[in-house]
C-alpha cells in the first residue's frame, strides 16, 4: 500500500480502541489486496509455468 497512513479510531469510554474510520483510497486499496490473496489463495494448489514457457507460448499464439 502507497498511501500515508491516515486512520482514526473510534473509542468507547474507557479509551479503548472500537472501530476504525480509514481515507477511502486506503479501504480500497485494502479490499484489492484482500481480493488478491483471495485468487492466490484459490490457486495455490494450480500447477506453475516458467517464464519461459509463458513465452513460448505467447509467441506461439502471436501475442508478442
């Protein structure tokens, strides 16, 4: 995340920390790298290509 941290927090009487107000750019931010680690999560178990092959194959199929 790039953003400065600009979070504030919302305490009940005794000062203890309840909830958390954050600038939206950051909450979006944060829900993107959620959803990442939701997809890397999912296909962990995926088999890998190298660069390589990923080359290759993208020659192949005249993408670069």
């Amino acid at each position: 995340m790039t953003t400065a941290r600009k979070e504030r927090f919302v305490t009940d009487s005794k000062g203890r920390k309840k909830a958390v107000i954050l600038d939206i750019k950051q909450y979006r931010e944060i829900l993107e790298d959620l959803e990442d680690l939701r997809l890397l999560a999912e296909r962990k178990d995926e088999p890998s290509s190298s660069l390589e092959e990923v080359e290759r194959r993208l020659k192949a199929n005249g993408l670069i």
